[in-house]
C-alpha cells in the first residue's frame, strides 16, 4: 500500500512488455474467494500492492498496514485504472465502494506469491530461468553479484536480484528492497524471462521469508552464509532470527543446497537441511576448525592484495585456483560459495575450471570494500557493511594489506537493530588505529543520540584510543582524509553503493564513494575516474547537514 507520494522517489517497479491476459473469475476461483460485483467478463494484466505503481489493467491487493487499510486506496486504484481489488474482510465494504469487483480472501498476503506466480506464468512448473538464492547475515549480496560475474564469463545470459541493484540482461536499476514484495518479483521473473535470461542470482533476507516475498518460487540452489548479530529489531533473539531463513531448505523453497560452516549457526542449517545438501568452509576464518575439517569444500587463502584476494577451492570434483577482486578472506569464502552453487546448479566443473582457474574472476560489487582512492595517497575503501561481524572482517582485512595506520569512519542505521551499536562501536575501535563515528540513516531517530551510544561502546572498549565525533558525513570524511597520509587507510563502512541517506522519512541525494573522491582530490591527491552513477551534486555545501531543521 502507498499514498501517492510514498514512492516518488523510489526506481520503479518492472513488468514484463507483453503480460498476459487472465481471467479475474478464474483467479477467484484459484483463490477461493468470495467475490462482490460482476467478474466473468473481467481480464488481469498484473497485480501490486501499491496504487502509486499501479498500471492500468492490473488488479490491486488492498492489505491491512500498522496504520491504514489498504482498502482506502482503493477508489485511487480505481483511478488509475485498476480492473479488480483483492482484500481481506476488513477492507472489502471500503474495497466494493470503488465500484470495482473484489474479491475477499483471509489474509491475502499469505496467496500473493501464488496468485502473483499465476497472473504472470512464473510458478515452479512453469518454464523459468535457474534460480540461485542466498540467504544469511552477511555476504548476500556479494555472492549475488559474484555469481552473476561468473556466469557472464560462462556466456551465460543472467539477472540479478540484490540489496544494491536489479539487473536484466545488462540493463541495471537501483534496488528499493532486499528482496522485492512477491508481486513485484515476479513480474520480474516473467521480464527476465521474456528478455532471455537464463540465471538468475537472488538475495534473500529473512524479512524475505518472514514476510512472504519469495512465495511462488521454488530455488534450484539454495545458499547459506553465515549468522550473525542483525535484525534483532524485527525478531526476538538469535533463535528467532535463524529459524526465519530455515524455511528456505525446505522442498517447496529450493531443490538443492550450499551450507557455509563457517559460523555456528551453519550446523543447524545442516541438522535441518530437508533438500540435498553440500558443504564449505574457509578455515581462515572458520569459528570451528572442527566444522571446517569435516566440510565438502575447502577455501584456501593464498594471498591477499589491494586489488584483490587469491584462494584456491577444493572438493569431490577438483581444485581450482582464481582470484576475487575485492580484499578480504570473508570475500574469498563467498566466491567459494558461488562456484559450488553453480556446481550443484548443473554447471561442469571443467566448465567453470575453464574460466575460473589461474585467472580472476570478472564481478563488480557495488560498495563491497570498494577501493575508491587511487594510486598515491591513502587507500580509502566504502563498504556496505553495517553489523558487528562485518565491521570486524572487513577491519582485519584492510589492516592485512595497510602498511600504515587504518582510520575507520562509520555511522548507524536510525530505526533499526539498536542492541548491536555498543558492540559496532567496540568493534570499530578494537580493529583500528583512529575511529571516527558520523551519522548514517538517521531516519526518525535522532542522530546525536546514534552517535552518542556508538561512542559510549567505543569508550568502553578502548578509553585511550583516539575517537572523533564528527558530523555530518561530509565533514567527517574531509577531516578523516586530512588525518592520514601516504600508505594509510581509511575504511567508511555503512553507506556502501547507496546514492540517499533517509532523514526524517525523505530520500536525500548523496554517495559516499562521490564525497571520498571529492575530500581525496581537495587533498591534492589523485582520483581515478568513477564507473558508477554520479548521483552526488558536485556543488553541495559540504558542511551542510539535512538531519537538522535550519535556523
């Protein structure tokens, strides 16, 4: 459900060119439902939950929200050319008053997946392009992005579903959720198709799951990184939380599955695996050298670079030898996850020998430690990551390749997950020289309260470490440059690949890959070029700070 103006600012939600045309009285039917108003006559062409992506032709599904119906929006639906509304039975009376047909069902979030799979042709028996999901804490999203690297060096026509970008065919779009609302998801399943993709790599979160987003979908390869400290604003504890991504290996999720031992949480992945199932593990980083001896697949680190990490990976059906090119042995384990994916997917192994081994492999990943800076002055990396775990991997690897001291700037999330920020401040501090806390996305919280408890867990940690406090973001990562020189690093985790920061509920233009090269080159060193979208305004006041009202 949206208001008109929710999602003004959001990339726009896709469709499939030539959807096809299904009976509203067979939906019904389908779905059981009670029906108000004439429907035999009555053709769909899409669904959605939100009238401000409504096209004409598509039926809306009006869901109870923590504060309005959907039902209300219904006449606007009618508006813009809705053919139907689907709502439960607190919204049909509003629904009906829009003079279009309804149908009544309970609870109709639990039937989107299936109807969406229906509308658009895109259940599990239909004629779909490979599915490759990967759930866990972190590393979704770079497994995402390296899987669909590797299968464009197999040739393969792919598609793409991540936390940072959508991706059909080569045509990129800016992401709006993690995983999309199963309506949206699977009108852009039934484009990719129709644009001839042939795989396609999927984040899924455990909101994903929890909230009924994936429904419909069956995965041919199932994936699991890791488990750590996240998400405790939307589920109770650790428990909770892990038990929302065990649906994922079930039968009616996925087919087969690649299980990460390299946290604790992955033998209880295993116990409960009810697909067929292979294992990994990156003794480097493994928490248990047990559970890393007794894996199907090994990741051996062999050297760690600027540029990038080379590991050798060895299982059932070989060795191989390659390199990602991003830091760190946490990346090395998650390219390991993805050829094993692409293993079980039915990919030869002397196939992905062929393109893989002795060489690198050809991904970009969008604000994964990515290397900003050029070839002189310090090394400044912009990262995504925004948990504990992260922090502390992504640390340990830009300190292995820094010969000098390593400045660590972060900020945290506003309305989300607040009992891990004493242990992302202890964590920053512990694995760096000079820590410097800013702001992040504030959204309706209030930013000096963020920072004031990120430093309070910093302090704690390490009294007589050097901490800044400084705000905003632009002016932090100006005097973070001016505190570091030549064969240094500064490390700004958070904001990754995004070009907004949210301020009280408003979308505002920012990239901190954009403000880095800027305070580099204020600095007098050089910047290679970007090869990303600039969406930052180069004439931006740098100390202008929108999380406060002006005066």
């Amino acid at each position: 459900m949206s208001t008109p103006d929710a999602s003004a600012a959001l990339p726009p939600v896709l469709r499939p060119s030539n959807p096809p045309r299904r009976s509203l009285a067979e939906l019904a039917r389908l779905a059981g439902a009670r029906t108000i108003g004439a429907f035999e006559d009555v053709t769909i062409s899409g669904i959605t939950l939100a009238t401000g992506d409504l096209r004409a032709g598509e039926t809306f599904v009006a869901l109870p929200g923590l504060h309005r119906h959907g039902a209300e929006f219904a006449a606007d639906a009618a508006a813009r050319g809705a053919v139907a509304i689907i709502t439960d039975e607190d919204g049909a009376e509003r629904a009906a008053a829009s003079g279009l047909p309804v149908l009544v069902i309970d609870e109709p979030r639990a039937h989107l997946g299936a109807l969406s799979a229906w509308v658009y042709g895109t259940g599990p028996d239909d004629d779909l392009p490979l599915l490759l999901g990967t759930t866990g804490t972190n590393g979704k999203t770079s497994v995402s992005h390296l899987l669909e690297g590797m299968l464009n060096q197999l040739g393969v026509v792919t598609g793409l579903s991540s936390t940072a970008e959508r991706h059909i065919a080569g045509q990129v779009i800016v992401s709006r959720l993690t995983t999309p609302e199963a309506s949206e998801f699977h009108a852009l399943l039934a484009l990719m198709r129709e644009r001839g993709v042939e795989a396609v790599a999927v984040e899924v979160s455990a909101q994903a799951l929890s909230r009924r987003r994936v429904d419909g979908l069956v995965f041919d390869v199932a994936a699991f990184t890791n488990l750590t400290h996240d998400h405790l604003d939307d589920y109770a504890d650790m428990t909770e939380y892990l038990e929302a991504k065990l649906p994922l290996f079930r039968p009616d999720r996925s087919r087969r599955a690649v299980i990460c031992l390299d946290s604790p949480a992955g033998r209880e992945v295993v116990a409960r695996c009810e697909v067929p199932h292979t294992t990994i593990a990156t003794p480097a980083i493994t928490a248990n050298a047990d559970d890393a001896a007794g894996a199907d697949w090994t990741v051996e680190i062999i050297e760690e670079r600027q540029d990038g990490t080379r590991f050798s990976l060895s299982g059932p059906a070989g060795r191989l030898e390659t390199t990602v090119p991003v830091i760190g042995r946490h990346m090395a384990a998650n390219a390991g996850l993805a050829i094993v994916m692409l293993l079980e997917a039915g990919y030869a192994w002397e196939r992905l020998a062929d393109a893989l081994d002795g060489g690198r492999i050809d991904a970009y990943l969008p604000g994964r430690t990515q290397l900003v800076s050029g070839e002189r002055g310090p090394a400044v990396y912009v990262d995504f990551g925004h948990s504990p775990d992260a922090f502390e991997k992504t640390l340990a690897a830009v300190r292995r390749v820094t010969p000098g001291r390593v400045l660590f700037l972060f900020g945290a999330d506003g309305d989300r997950d607040a009992t891990k920020r004493h242990d992302m401040g202890r964590t920053g501090v512990e694995g760096s020289d000079i820590l410097v806390i800013t702001d992040h996305h504030p959204r309706h919280e209030d930013p000096d309260a963020i920072r004031a408890t990120l430093l309070e867990g910093a302090r704690r940690a390490r009294p007589d470490a050097e901490i800044l406090e400084l705000s905003p973001p632009e002016r932090a990562i100006r005097e973070a440059v001016a505190l570091v020189g030549e064969g240094d690093a500064i490390l700004w985790c958070g904001p990754g690949h995004q070009d907004y920061r949210d301020i009280r509920g408003v979308r505002t233009p920012y990239s901190a890959r954009e403000l880095a090269r800027r305070a580099l080159r204020d600095a007098g060193w050089p910047v290679p070029e970007p090869h990303w979208p600039v969406p930052y305004p180069v004439d931006a006041t740098p100390d202008s700070d929108p999380t406060r009202p002006s005066r």
